[in-house]
C-alpha cells in the first residue's frame, strides 16, 4: 500500500469524528437540545485547561496506567501458565477445563462483592477486577493456540525425534504464537475496560474512571465530557501501541511486495 492511499484511508477515518463534533457544536451553540447534555466547546475547554493545570488528569491517567500494568501482568502472567497447562496436558485440561470455562461465563463485575469483602474497598480489589478481566481471554487463546498447532508440524517433530520438551519448545509454541499474542492483544483490552469500570465503581483514589465518578456526583457533565474524551484517546493509543507491537513481531509472516 502507498503511503498516498495510506494517508487517504487515514483521512477517511477522521470523517465521522469530525462530523459528530460538527452536530454536537450546532446543537449546543442553538440551543437545539439539553444545555447539560451537549455541553458547550468553551466549557470543555475550560474543564480541560483546569484539569490539566491542577495535575488531575496527569495523576488520573498515571494511576489508572499504573493498575492496567500491574493488572494485566498477574493476569496475562498466570492465564499464559493455566492455558499452557491445559493447552499441553490433556489430563490437566481434563481436570481444569470444565471449571474454567464454567467461571469465565462470569462477568468480571459479578465478582466485586466477594473482593471487597475479602480485600476492601481499595485499589487491591481493583487490581484484582483488572487481573480477572486479563485472565479469561489469555487463557481460552492460549489453550487454543497450543491445541490447534496442524498436525503434520507435530508429525515432523515424531520423525526428527524430539522430545516433549523440544516439540513444544521448537514446534508447539512458535505455531501458537499468533493465538497467544491475539489472546494477550485482547487482554489488554479487557483489562482496559476492568480498569476503567473498577475505578468509576470503586472510586477509591486517583484514575480516569474517578474523574468520570466525581464529574458525575458533582452534576458537572463538562468533567464528566473531559473524562470521556481522556478514556478514549489513551485506549486508543493502547490499541494503537499493540498493533504495531504485533505487526513487528510478526513482520516476517507478512508477504512480500
């Protein structure tokens, strides 16, 4: 692809934000809706510059980012270790499996009253949420990736005779990577909302989904606004930052031109 035709896509993509905002500034400038509702450009200015002058949007995203990480690591950490263990053991799947995929039906907000009555009201709940969130989709990949390697990649392992250890270190694993990046790739967007909606239920301290909590209490829907727009413009450099993680990890699968 050309980088003209890249630019025009990427130009193509900003068409429907720019007209969303084009019909919130006609109705809030008219006066067509709800004041509270369709906030006026200058407010949210106002509520921007104010936040960012008093170091709240700073401390908010470093501490959500600060969860997310260390969320997402005991949960992409001990999922990669339950599907490895499943995904390469058929009698460990046999055992684990069914109660796994009986838990994951679980919605990860579901397990919020039994964490904070066993760990508070605080940010280790919170993480716990995040850790959940990043558990489950690193799991059911992993196993996936592992189970679903062809059968003659397995075959040539047999008639080079290697052993258990070698066929997963040299065959099993690199034909799994794919599925265990994507699982991780979905982790990390799970663990994003975990993140966002543990902070708003929770609002304990400081983070993203607290500034969106405190807005909302205080019926400043500028804030709340400014919260939104701060939530998903650091999920989508999230996104943004793995794809291109996965496209160069990957590089050597793309074909030539």
């Amino acid at each position: 692809m050309s980088m003209r035709t890249r630019t025009r896509l990427d130009l193509r993509g900003l068409v429907l934000p720019a007209t969303i905002l084009l019909a919130w500034w006609v109705v809030s400038a008219n006066g067509l809706g709800n004041n509270y509702i369709f906030v006026s450009f200058s407010r949210i200015g106002a509520a921007i510059a104010q936040f960012v002058n008093d170091g709240t949007l700073l401390a908010g995203t470093t501490a959500t980012l600060l969860r997310l990480l260390i969320g997402f690591a005991l949960g992409a950490a001990s999922g990669l270790a339950i599907g490895l263990l499943i995904g390469l053991s058929s009698a460990a799947g046999r055992v684990i499996s069914p109660t796994f995929h009986a838990l994951r039906q679980i919605a990860v907000f579901a397990w919020m009253p039994l964490l904070t009555a066993w760990l508070g009201i605080g940010g280790q709940t919170m993480i716990a949420l995040i850790a959940i969130g990043a558990f489950y989709p690193t799991v059911v990949n992993v196993e996936a990736g592992c189970r679903g390697v062809p059968l003659p990649y397995l075959e040539v392992g047999r008639v080079m005779e290697l052993s258990r250890w070698q066929t997963i270190r040299r065959i099993i694993l690199p034909a799994a990577a794919p599925s265990i990046l994507a699982g991780l790739e979905l982790a990390v967007a799970t663990a994003w909302l975990s993140t966002i909606g543990a902070e708003y239920f929770i609002s304990a301290g400081d983070g993203l989904g607290i500034i969106l909590a405190a807005s909302r209490m205080r019926g400043s829907m500028d804030g709340v606004i400014v919260g939104i727009l701060a939530i998903g413009l650091v999920g989508f450099a999230l996104n943004r930052l793995l794809a291109f993680a996965s496209r160069r990890a990957f590089k050597w699968r793309a074909p030539s031109t």
